[in-house]
C-alpha cells in the first residue's frame, strides 16, 4: 500500500481482507501481516506477503480492522481483475473478477489515451464476461468501477 499512514493505537491491529468493503465481511475475513499495534506510519509504503499458498482470490476489499473492537480504522476496495482476454476474428471477450454488486464500465482504446464506453454491467457473482464483436486487432481494454 502507498502513502499508508498508521498511529500506531487500538488492540490487536491487523490488516483484514474481506469479501467486501463492509465490518462483516472484515469480521469473517482473513488476517494478514503482523500486528501493527504501536507501530507508526507517516506516508509510507507497506508491503505485506501472504503466507505460501493462499491468494487473494475471492477478496475485494483490506481493512486496518481492530479484532477485539471489531472496528475499522481504514479500508479500501481492489480494482477489478482482468482474468482473461481473448481475442480472435475481431471478437475479443475479457473475464473480469471482483466484489459482487460494484458497477463496471467496460472501455477500448486503440492508443490507450482516448476511450471510448463500451458497456456499463453490474457484477452480481463475482465475475462478468464482457464480449467485444467489434474489436480492433490494436484494442487496449480497461474496467473502471463507477
């Protein structure tokens, strides 16, 4: 994370991934990262590893989460994943992954600085496929969440 800034204060501090952006999901989220009880952030960047073997598959969101208050100090949501692109005969689908009920509005670009909307899709599963049957050979894509 960059320019994360910290007190240092609570009980128990830990960084918590959830499902989403929301104290249940953090609630029954996953800790990771040491304890940050009374370290202090100004402005830094903070790198965490996950353990070997687990990923950030089925997370959308990180808290600064107090376990035993079960209070969020600070959150914020991942940026949709672009699983999967594909493209052929002017056909290109791209699979995107991220938290359920977040609005997507899918875009092209053949230089990458003017976009143009393709389509606005409200992801209700987990992942939404997109299909372009208009794509350029030159086609850059990218998902916003609105």
């Amino acid at each position: 994370m960059d320019n994360f800034t910290f007190d240092g204060m609570g009980i128990a501090v830990y960084l918590y991934l959830g499902t989403n952006n929301t104290s249940q999901a953090f609630s029954a989220g996953k800790p990771i990262g040491p304890n940050l009880l009374g370290m202090v952030f100004t402005n830094e960047t903070l790198t965490v590893s996950l353990p070997p073997g687990d990923s950030l598959d089925g997370y959308h969101a990180i808290s600064v989460w107090c376990v035993p208050a079960h209070a969020n100090f600070g959150s914020g949501t991942f940026q949709p994943h672009i699983s999967s692109i594909h493209a052929e005969s002017g056909v290109a689908s791209l699979s995107v992954s991220g938290a359920a009920g977040q609005v997507y509005q899918l875009q092209s670009s053949t230089n990458g600085f003017d976009w143009t909307d393709l389509i606005l899709e409200t992801n209700t599963a987990g992942t939404v496929d997109f299909i372009d049957s208009n794509a350029l050979p030159a086609d850059l894509y990218r998902v916003q969440v609105q």
